[in-house]
C-alpha cells in the first residue's frame, strides 16, 4: 500500500518519462502496466517510444506495446532502426542528429494531435545510454521537462548497488529520478526485498515495486502519480 495524503484530478500536463539502469530491465513492462491503469481510471494515456533500434516487426514493437496498453493505434516512432544497437550508432550510421529537441519536438507534437491526460514517454536504453553523439537519454529526461522521470531497476542481487549508482549519477547531472521502480522479474529475488532496503536508506526518491498490480492498489498507483507531479 502507498500512502498518499490527499487526492485531486489530474490534469492534462502529465508527462510520465521511463527509463532504467539499462536494457531489458522492464521499461516496456512497466510503462504498458502503468499505462494501463490510468486507462482503467478513465485517463486518456498516450503511450510513445520516440526512438526505437531492433525496429524488425512493428506489431511486436515497444510502440506497439505501448499503444496496446494506452489503447490507440501505434505510433511510429520518430527515430527506428533494424539493428538492436545504442541509437547513437544507429543515428551515426543513417546520418540522423538526435537530440532533446528532436524529441521534445516529436513529443509534443503527438501530445498536441491526441490530446491525452496522460503521455508515458519510454527511453531507447538505460539512463545514460548515448542517443547521439553528445546526448544522453538523461539530456532526453530534461529536454522533456515538466515531467516525471521513473527509474526502472530490475529487482534482483546487486539491485541495491545498481540503484545507487543510477541515483548518484544523475544527480551528479541534476536530475535525479523523481521515482525508482523495482521490477521483480524473477520471482526467486522476492526474499531479497530490495524495496524495503533501498526504502530504509532515506536519502532517495520513493520506490515503487512491479508488477504495479501485484504489489500495489491501482488507484494507490494513480494517486502516487498525480502526488509526484505537483
Ligand atoms: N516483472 C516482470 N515479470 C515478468 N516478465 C517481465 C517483467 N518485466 C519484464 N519482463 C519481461 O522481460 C523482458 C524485457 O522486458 P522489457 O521489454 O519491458 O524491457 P525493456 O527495458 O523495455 O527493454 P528494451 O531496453 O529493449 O526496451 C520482456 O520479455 C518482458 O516481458
Ligand atoms: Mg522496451
């Protein structure tokens, strides 16, 4: 259970950034989670990956998750490639120059067509990934700003270390996560309780655990939200 104070209706300002201490750890699994809650809530969620390498098979795309899950036909990214590379080798190699304004650009103007409550914007990679060749996907997180940054860490031994180090580098760059959100993808490091842990140390954002339903109440997930964003 979250504990949260006080409730009020979001508003359509809401922009949700998912990025994680790497590849694979969950960012599509959580982002389409979440997605689909604020859907059930009766929000209008937009769900968009603006750059997306190992593009082969749109209808099995992170796009295409993520519009599954927002429930809206998917929308191609800004930027894809078919080689499951960093997008800064891909851009590099296609003569593409990718940068925060790029993206703040496309974003803003999928935001504009749909008009949704909600927008859950996912990273190509982890936080520091190079999306070009100066631009980091944390340079993406500011150029993105008002929004909330949730950090996914895949929940497993060594997770305690991989969140901190996350943490602190992004503050390094004055940008911390505003959320840490622990994916359980093996249920045998359910013992390890890595939330609770990284809870008790005090010096970092709130932590969440995922899969967001098993671990939470959904409206106690809608609430976290719209508590983060004020
Ligand atoms: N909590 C979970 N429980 C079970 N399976 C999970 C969980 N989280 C992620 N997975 C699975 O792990 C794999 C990687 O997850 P996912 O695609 O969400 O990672 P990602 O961070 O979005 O990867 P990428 O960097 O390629 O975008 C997928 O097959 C996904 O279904
Ligand atoms: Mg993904």
């Amino acid at each position: 259970m979250i504990a949260m104070s006080h409730q009020k209706p979001l508003s359509s300002s809401l922009r949700i950034v998912i990025t994680g201490t790497g590849t694979g750890v969950g960012k599509t699994f959580v982002s389409t989670e979440l997605l689909g809650i604020l859907t059930e809530a009766g929000l209008k969620c937009l769900g968009l990956k603006p750059i997306e390498t190992g593009f082969t098979e749109p209808d099995r795309s992170d796009a295409e998750a993520l519009a599954r899950g927002a429930r809206h036909p998917r929308l191609t990214p800004a930027f894809t490639s078919p080689v499951p590379e960093s997008p800064h080798r891909a851009a590099r190699r296609a003569e593409v120059a990718l940068d925060g304004q790029k993206v703040a650009d496309w974003v803003a103007l999928q935001t504009a067509a749909a008009a949704p409550d909600a927008v859950v914007v996912e990273s190509a990679g982890g936080l520091f990934t190079p999306v070009g060749d100066s631009v980091l996907n944390v340079d993406l997180v500011r150029a993105l700003e008002p929004c909330t940054f949730v950090l996914v860490v895949p929940d497993r031994l060594g997770a305690l270390n991989d969140a901190l180090c996350s943490v602190t580098a992004a503050r390094a760059v004055h940008r911390a996560p505003d959320l840490l959100c622990m994916n359980l993808l093996d249920e045998g490091s359910v013992g390890l309780e890595n939330t609770r842990e990284l809870s008790r140390l005090g010096t970092l954002p709130p932590v969440i655990q995922a899969p967001l339903l098993r671990f939470n109440a959904a409206r106690d997930v809608v609430r976290l939200f719209h508590h983060l964003r004020q």
